[in-house]
C-alpha cells in the first residue's frame, strides 16, 4: 500500500468529498491520510507523495501570520527530508501563481510564449495610489483603456478576487494597490477554463465578460466569482449572442490541449487550471489567469483520474522515471484525452460540436476517441 498525504481546506475538502473517495484509492493500493500541518509531519509519514492546496496558508503566512508560517515549515522540513516523496505541487511552484506580477511574468518568458497564437494581456505593477507614477507606469507598458485592476494576491483570499474595470485616466484614482493592471480584452463574452491534471485536460466554456470601450464610463467594481462560475447572470456578462455582431471564435481544442502541456512544464505544476480568452481582433489566445487546485468538482470523473495519475507518478518515481520531478505524457495523454464540457450561460446559442469534428476527434488517433463523460451538446 503507497501512503499519500493530502491537505486543503475543510471547505475544499467538502467540496470535493474527498472523504467519500477513499475507497476508490485504496483499491488502486494507495492509502489516503489526510495531513494535520500543526502536528509534526515526520510523525505523520512517512510518505509516497503530498497533493495539497495550501495557497491560503502561504498567503497567510506571507502575510506574517505565525501559526501559518509554522505550518509552513513543518510541511516544507518534511519535503527538504524527504526528497523521494513527490509533491503535488512544489511550493515554489505555488509562491509563482500567488503573485500575479511573477504568474505572469514566469508564463511569458517561458517556451509557451514563443508562438504567436497566444500572449498575455499587457500588464504592469502598481504599487502606489499615485495618480501621475501609475499613469506613466500605465503609458510605459503600454496598457490601454479599458484596464482591468486585478489584486496582486491572485489566491487564498476573498480580496484576491475583487477587481475593478476602468475606463479612462480622470478613473485612475480607483486604483487599489498593490495590484496588476491589465489591458481589457474583447473577447465576446466567452472563456475557456482549461483545468489540468497531470498529463489529462478538461475544458470548459464559461460565460465573461462583455466587450468594453474606453470612454467617460466610471470605474466598475465587481467580483470575480460571480462573473466566470457556470451560472454567472451577472450585469458585465449581459450579451445577446444572437444579434452579437461577431460571433465567438470557434476554438482549435487541439491547440488548447497543447497550449495546456507547454504550461504545466513551464510552471512546474500538475494540479492547475488556466484561463483563456480569444481577442476578437487577433483571435489570438489570450491566458489571463493561472489557478492552483482550481474548481475540479466540475470534472464528473475528477477523482479516478487523479488517482490514476498518483499511481502512475508514484511507479514513475520508483523506476527513477520523473523528469524535473513530473510524468511524462505517454502516447495515450497526447491530444485524445480532453472533455469539452459545456457550461456556458444559457444566452449563448453557440454550438461547438462542428469544431469538435474538426478541430479535434478527425485529427485525434483513432485508439484516442474523445473520452467524454459527458458528450458536448448544443447549447440552447
Ligand atoms: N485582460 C482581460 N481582458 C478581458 N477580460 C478579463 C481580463 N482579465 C480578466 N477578465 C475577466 O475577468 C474575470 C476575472 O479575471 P481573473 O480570471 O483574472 O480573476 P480570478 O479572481 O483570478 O478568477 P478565478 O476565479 O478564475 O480565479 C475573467 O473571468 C474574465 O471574465
Ligand atoms: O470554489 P470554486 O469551485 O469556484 O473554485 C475556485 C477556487 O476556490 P476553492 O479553492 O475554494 O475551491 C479559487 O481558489 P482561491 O483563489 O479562493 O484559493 C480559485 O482557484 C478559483 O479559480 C476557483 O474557481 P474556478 O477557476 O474553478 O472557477
Ligand atoms: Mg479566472
Ligand atoms: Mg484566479
């Protein structure tokens, strides 16, 4: 039997049922143990492999919070001991994606940026209320209006997701550093949620924001989780798709399924999720937000291929296998093992089945059919 080790919040943990799943675990020879990070973790173990969303305890303990810092350290003495013991993810890993500067930062000098079918938004720091420092930080980057101010702790926090849109410079007194400000893209109110899972990917179409225009439109406050969940019905997302002058850009699945490998290298992370829009004027792709251990309820088969991708990490591990610490994919992960899951508001008459047959199941090996619990259906 491998011993793997798990920590989150008891609210994910509840999302999740990840109590409810032990059996399934434990017939694939892995004993689930779930981790107290105030008692002593040598005690604790010893262990396979970590999986842990502990992005609000770093955030905590960045913020000087004793007992989180101790928790901290306790889980990172216990991984500095045992090298052999894989962790999903590394905490360096995580400390990147918790500072949207460095997320970002880290996704654009890395190999993923090389192609020209993607980028990220231009954005810049701002770490003063300045008016006239932000607007030449502003100006130098290249930023333009509308702008979106995105909080600079990017998890682990309520305020992590309050953001503002603004629309001109007379608005910049709006700014509430420290933060990122980002170019507004148009992107015709869809986004692409690619959720990953070691060498697995799932996506899922949500509804965004609408188009925005710079003007004498005063700054709109809102919060994240209430414009990108399934059933956002909020006033920003309000499009008519039917009278919608361009029409969503039908995505290539098969280039998000790539797009998502380059970033689980790139980031050194397996258990993540990243945001894409495509800009209406270049359709390029744009990757806007990465998050760690992100909503994978949403994933029906969610904790089979988990456990599948610990046992295979696990095998890796002890045949001297990983490279930089992560699984390779094998033939069977390349390209053929994506659910496209439709989540997209109701409003949205768009069907995507046509560019699924031929962005995506007629170049995908025969042996790799799309594995699909849920089949793609036509929106109504
Ligand atoms: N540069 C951008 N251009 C256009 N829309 C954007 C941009 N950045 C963010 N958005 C919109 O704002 C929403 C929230 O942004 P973002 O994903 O960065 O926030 P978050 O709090 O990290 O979200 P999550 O809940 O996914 O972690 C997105 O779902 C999208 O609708
Ligand atoms: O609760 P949800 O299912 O919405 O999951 C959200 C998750 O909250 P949770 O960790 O409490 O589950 C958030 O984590 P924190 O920033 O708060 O750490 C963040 O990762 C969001 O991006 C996820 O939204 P999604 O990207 O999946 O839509
Ligand atoms: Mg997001
Ligand atoms: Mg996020």
């Amino acid at each position: 039997m491998k011993r793997v080790g798990y920590w989150m919040s008891e609210k994910k943990r509840k999302k999740l049922n990840f109590e409810e799943h032990r059996e399934l675990f434990r017939n694939a020879g892995v004993e689930l143990v779930q981790i107290d990070l105030n008692v002593s973790m040598e005690d604790q173990g010893p262990f396979d492999l970590l999986v842990h969303k502990v992005a609000e305890i770093l955030a905590k303990a960045n913020n000087g919070n004793e007992s989180a810092q101790l928790a901290i350290q306790n889980l990172e003495t216990y991984i500095e001991r045992h090298p052999e013991c894989v962790v999903l993810d590394p905490l360096d890993s995580i400390r990147t994606v918790l500072d949207r500067y460095t997320q970002y930062q880290k996704v654009l000098h890395s190999e993923v940026m090389k192609d020209r079918r993607c980028m990220i938004p231009t954005f810049v720091e701002l770490n003063t209320t300045n008016i006239d420092e932000n607007k030449e930080k502003l100006a130098k980057a290249g930023v333009t209006f509308p702008l979106v101010c995105k909080p600079l702790l990017a998890h682990g926090s309520t305020l992590a997701h309050q953001m503002s849109i603004i629309f001109n410079e007379e608005s910049l007194k709006d700014i509430s550093p420290p933060c990122v400000a980002q170019s507004f893209i148009n992107h015709n109110a869809i986004l692409y949620k690619i959720m990953v899972v070691g060498c697995k990917q799932f996506i899922i179409q949500r509804p965004s924001l609408k188009n925005l225009y710079p003007g004498a439109h005063a700054t709109v406050f809102f919060d994240t989780q209430e414009v990108s969940k399934a059933d956002s019905d909020h006033p920003l997302n309000a499009v008519d798709y039917a009278t919608l002058e361009d029409q969503p850009t039908k995505p290539d699945w098969a280039y998000l399924d790539k797009l998502g490998q380059k970033l689980r290298s790139a980031m050194q992370l397996d258990l993540f999720g990243f945001d894409v829009i495509i800009d209406s004027e270049t359709n390029q792709y744009g990757i806007i937000d990465i998050n760690v251990f992100p909503g994978f309820e949403a994933i029906d088969s969610f904790f089979s291929i988990l456990c599948e991708h610990i046992v295979r990490v696990i095998d890796a591990q002890e045949k001297g296998e990983l490279v930089n610490g992560r699984l390779m994919p094998s033939a069977q992960d390349i390209g053929g093992s994506m659910n496209i899951l439709n989540q997209l508001n109701q409003k949205a008459n768009v069907s995507h089945d046509d560019c699924l047959l031929n962005n995506f199941a007629l170049n995908a090996p025969k042996s790799k059919t799309i594995n699909n619990n849920q089949q793609p259906s036509k929106m109504s």
